[in-house]
C-alpha cells in the first residue's frame, strides 16, 4: 500500500528527475517504514518482561 505521489500534468521536470534519480520519494518512504519496523523490534522489551515474569512464578 504505497500512495503514488501525486504528480501536477504541468510538472514536467519531476518526470525528468524520476527517470534521472529514481523514485527517491518512494524509496524514502520505505526506508523510513523499514527503520521503524527495526526500532519497533530493538524496543519491544516484551520478551524480557515475559521471561522475568516466569522466573518469579
């Protein structure tokens, strides 16, 4: 589900520039998805709470 950046018909360098560079804006935004889904994991202390609630029992 990646939203298609909305291109004016008048914006004939953004077509120049896409074709030169690449899809910069779409890259970026999976790269930023990517980097949060990795904090996301690295933060989720969940599995450390569960074990230390186990050695209590």
């Amino acid at each position: 589900m990646n939203p298609t950046p909305v291109i004016p018909a008048e914006a004939p360098i953004f077509e120049d520039l896409v074709e030169e560079h690449g899809d910069v804006l779409t890259e970026s935004r999976e790269a930023a998805r990517a980097t949060e889904a990795e904090a996301a994991e690295a933060l989720d202390w969940s599995d450390l709470r569960a074990a230390a609630a186990d050695e209590d029992d």
